[in-house]
C-alpha cells in the first residue's frame, strides 16, 4: 500500500475515501484516532491519511487532484435521498452521504 494523501482532518479524510470508493478505488483510513495523541505526539504525525493499493495509485493521484480543485459557482443541488439543499461543488450530500452526481 502506499499513502496517496495527508488530510488535515478527519471530515476531509472521509470526503475524499467517498470520493475515491465511488470512482471505484478501494481506500484506507489510517490514524482516525490518533487525534487524541495530540500534546504526547507530534501534531504532524496525527493527521487522518489515506492509502490505495500500489497499482490504483496513479489513477486515485488523478481523482485527488480533481478533489483539490475549488468550485466556482453558487448553485444548490437537492439530495435525492434526503431532499436536503448541498452547494453544487459538492459530490456528497453532507447530510446523508448520498452520492450528488
């Protein structure tokens, strides 16, 4: 396995495993609670991390780069799950995880 991205938390650690297991990639969370270790550990080597296979690295580097790219508009999308509104930036409702695409 290798780490494809450090997060800076663990909401953002999520978004993006969502992003990449609806691209059909398998990922990993590591250091999801490593959090409390704040003060005994460093705070660097606490942050949330994912890691992909070795042969889904190149195609999962692609779907972070598109992760990383800001929105640029102001439109709502409803969540057809749960009907809850959801900037258009988003690919996740953020209240129910149901996929916006």
């Amino acid at each position: 396995m290798k780490r494809l991205y450090t997060a800076g938390n663990l909401p953002e650690a999520y978004l993006l495993l969502h992003t990449l297991k609806a691209a059909g990639i398998e990922a990993r969370v590591f250091n999801e609670n490593a959090q409390g270790g704040v003060g005994e550990l460093p705070f660097t080597h606490t942050y949330p991390e994912l890691w992909v296979e070795d042969a889904e690295y190149a195609r999962a580097r692609t779907v972070v780069e598109q992760f990383e790219q800001p929105g640029e508009s102001s439109a709502w999308l409803r969540c057809s799950r749960c009907g809850e509104q959801n900037p258009d930036s988003f690919d996740f409702c953020w209240h129910c995880s149901e996929s916006l695409t």
